[in-house]
C-alpha cells in the first residue's frame, strides 16, 4: 500500500490510547514509521494529529498501548526518557527557541550539555546547521529579533544539532504569516530529500505532495486512512476523508 | 548633631554589621530558597510536601519568634555553636534565623517567576533530553530569576530593616546601637533618631533603584 522506503521500522505504535478527561483523543492507533520514511499526519483540528506526535516522544504519556522507538519500549521517565527524547527531533507550532539563549546559543545547548560534546566543536557545527538553514549571519541575536519563519529555521537547526533519528514536526508553519512558510517549508523538503525520518502534523498539502511517502489521514482520533499522497489526494478511499479535502481543496 | 560625629566611628560600626547580616542572609536565603523553589515544581511529592511545608511555617511566623528561636533554642538550649566568642555566635545564629525566614519569600517569589516562563520552553528543553535539574538550570530558573529581579530587590531592603530584629538576641547591628547611643546622648535622641532613619535609606534607596535598573536591563524579549 505505502511506497517502502526503509526496511525496518523506527517507531511501532500498536493499540495506543489516549484520553484527556472524558475526551479519547487517540483510538487504538497502530502506526509503523520506516527509517528515511516521511510521514505526513492530516485531518481536521482536534483529529490527534498533534497528541500522536507528542506521544512519540512522550510530551504527552499515553494511557494503554505500546509504543517502541529504535526497537525498544519508550522509557517512562528520568534519564533513560532523556535519552530517548535526545533522539528524536522536535519543532514545535510555536517554535519555543530559548529565549534568554542567542540563536547560536540555542543550536548548541543540548550538544553541549545533554551529549557533551566540547563547546567549540558544538559552535561549529551549529554554525554549519545555521548556514544549512541560512541564518548563520543572525547567530549572535536573540530570538524576539528574527522573524517568525527565521525563528522556526532556527528550532529546525536545533533539532538537527542533535543528530536526531528521526524529527517530529507538530505544526510546523501554523503560526507563520504566509509569506514565510515557504522558507521553512524548503528547509523540510531537504531535509526529507536527505533521508530524514519526519512525522509531520501540517496543512500543508503543498508538502505532503512533493516530500511525504505516505499521508495518514486522521479524525476524531483514529487514522481513517492511509496511502500515498497521490492515491489519498485523488482518490481518497473514505467519506470523511473527502469531505475533508472538498473543504480544503476546492479554493 | 555633636552627639552623631562624636559618635561617628560607632555608628559606621553598627551599620557596617547590618550590612554584613544583610549579605550573608540574602545569599544564604537565595541559595535555600531556590532550592526549595526547585522542590516545589519537582515531580516529587515528598520534596513537594516538605518545601511548601517549610515555606507555610515560615512565612507565617512573626520573625522575631524565629530570631528568638535561633538565639534561644538554638543557641542555649541544643547548643549550637560557630565560635568561641560570644557575639560572634549570635551573629550567626541570627544570620540563620533570618536566612531562614527570607528564603520562604524567596521560594514564592521564584516560583511566581517561574510561572512566567511559557510551558514551551521546558517543553522544548524536554524535548532535547534536557533532565529535570537540567531544564531547571539553563532554561526555567534562569528566565525566572529575570522576571523577579523587581520583588527580588523589594525583598532585599526588607531583609536590611529585618537585620534589626537581631538586636533581639543581643547583636549589635544598627538598631541595637541606636539603643545604646539614646541613652548615652539623651539630648540628642531626635538627631541620633533621624541620623539612623537616614542612614537606612542610604542603605535601602540605591538597592531599590539598581533592582529597578537591573530588573530593566535583563528583562527576556519576547
């Protein structure tokens, strides 16, 4: 069904439940990531879009279920969690680059201090980062003076400082004003085309056709559907799914 | 007026020892109080339960029952003791009760600045497998410290008029110098009165004013 990219899986979600009170958030989510494989996560707002992914590095703790990352069961808590999380990538909606650190500051922080590698190794390779992205000449400012996509091209290299596995995307070009998503949305599609394993909550259609291998259409927490992005655009295989892209498709 | 320059090396003596107690006190009380600050966001319940504990019983005794305390139960009775000489062991028995008293205000302070940091940074800090002192350390506490740098200072030139609680347990800082000198110089009282008020506010005015600068100059953009 989807294009096979890796042959091993990096994440395996099986049975995955979630609850916020009374509201079932996730529905008994199975989900496989390949390694290299982008996974693009569609739906309307208050789908679990962005539960899933932050369940995958526990942001958010999941009620029953297994979720393994790499071949092993996701840690529970303190350094073991830690370790884990400093293999998966995160950026955020809202960016949240540190914002009493400078932006060179805020690419080798967890080079630094979480895999401890020596402050001027760390600065060159987040200033190679800052380049890749192209805010290299913005690195001694603090985040309030860049723009928003800056900002996010900025949370991207920070996530790549830690040569991650794989990065999670929750909404990545939400908050941006239209004129910048762009930006950030190229640094994604290289990222892609480079062999990162990426699940993305977007939008943005316009990514998931050029850079995903598989869309996975998710409502009322449950994935409904999943296919390639050119099956699932033309020629979604559920009502809901067509209902939902008949609302987003037609302007 | 004769009474307060004939007295002058006396009074620069006693003030000099209030703000000794100030400094030793506030870095002892910002020491502790962080501390318990970081207890009490910790996802521990029993470090929890023993920070807001402290902080309850302290904030809300008067501090001359827990100057007494230091000096008394302390001192006389379980015998604590830092040194041979006499008033040099209050002095630190006082510098205890009253690091101990501030730091409780400290802890609320902090936390009320911790509060101020938006939940995405610690989340951020997470996600980076940042450990929970860590993400304390270099993301949370450090913008905290940033937003309550104003209360910090409010705090400070409190403690410099609490100082004057030591008298209490027999410390010879200003105010129980002040005692002393009204009844030597019981012509002058008013002179000697309005000399010390004014000495304080030397000590307490420039405080408040760099907290404001300070509190100006490190304020995080966002």
């Amino acid at each position: 069904m989807t294009e096979a990219v890796g042959s091993t899986s990096l994440v395996r979600l099986e049975n995955v439940n979630k609850h916020f009170g009374t509201l079932h958030v996730l529905k008994d989510i199975d989900l496989d990531i390949a390694r290299g494989e982008v996974v693009v996560a569609i739906g309307p707002s208050g789908a679990g879009k962005s539960t899933l992914c932050r369940v995958i590095n526990r942001l958010e703790t999941i009620d029953s279920g297994t979720i393994t990352f790499d071949g092993k069961s996701l840690a529970v808590e303190g350094r073991a969690l830690a370790q884990l999380r400093s293999e998966v990538g995160m950026v955020f909606q809202s960016f949240n680059l540190f914002a009493h650190k400078t932006i060179l500051e805020n690419v080798t922080l967890g080079p630094i201090r979480v895999r401890k590698i020596a402050r001027d190794q760390a600065e060159k390779r987040g200033m190679e980062l800052l380049e890749r992205v192209g805010i290299a000449s913005q690195a001694e400012k603090y985040p309030a003076q860049l723009s928003g996509g800056q900002q996010q091209r900025v949370a991207i290299a920070r996530a790549l400082a830690m040569d991650p596995k794989m990065i999670l995307f929750d909404e990545p070009t939400s908050a941006l004003d239209p004129e910048m998503v762009q930006e950030v949305l190229d640094v994604m599609i290289s990222l892609a085309r480079d062999g990162m394993t990426m699940l993305v909550v977007t939008h943005e259609m316009g990514f998931a056709r050029r850079a995903a291998n598989r869309v996975v259409f998710m409502a009322d927490g449950a994935v409904v559907e999943q296919n390639t992005p050119d099956e699932f655009f033309t020629n979604p295989g559920t009502d809901r799914a067509r209902d939902f892209l008949s609302k987003i498709l037609t302007h | 007026m004769g009474a307060l320059v004939e007295e002058f090396p006396v009074i620069l003596g006693a003030f000099w020892l209030t703000v000794r107690l100030t400094l030793a006190s506030a870095v002892a009380a910002l020491v502790l109080g962080t501390v318990l600050a970081a207890m009490r966001v910790s996802p521990f319940a029993v470090l929890r339960g023993v920070a807001t504990a402290y902080v309850n019983t302290l904030r809300n005794t008067p501090l001359t029952l827990v100057i007494v305390f230091c000096g008394l139960g302390l001192g006389l009775v379980l015998d604590v003791s830092f040194s041979e000489s006499l008033s040099t062991n209050y002095l630190w028995l006082s510098i205890i009760g009253l690091s101990a008293y501030t730091a409780a205000f400290v802890c609320e302070a902090i936390r009320s600045g911790i509060n101020t940091v938006p939940v995405g940074q610690a989340e951020a800090a997470r996600a980076l497998g940042l450990t929970f002192t860590q993400n304390l350390r270099f993301i949370v506490l450090p913008q905290a410290f940033r937003a309550i740098i104003a209360p910090l200072g409010s705090l400070l030139i409190a403690l410099t008029k609490n100082t004057t609680v030591a008298a209490a347990i027999g410390v010879a800082e200003a105010s129980l110098t002040m005692k002393s000198l009204f009844e030597r110089h019981q012509d002058s009282v008013v002179a000697i009165f309005f000399g010390f008020a004014l000495a304080f506010l030397v000590l307490t005015l420039p405080t408040g004013l760099f907290f404001g600068w300070l509190s100006r100059r490190l304020k995080v953009a966002r």
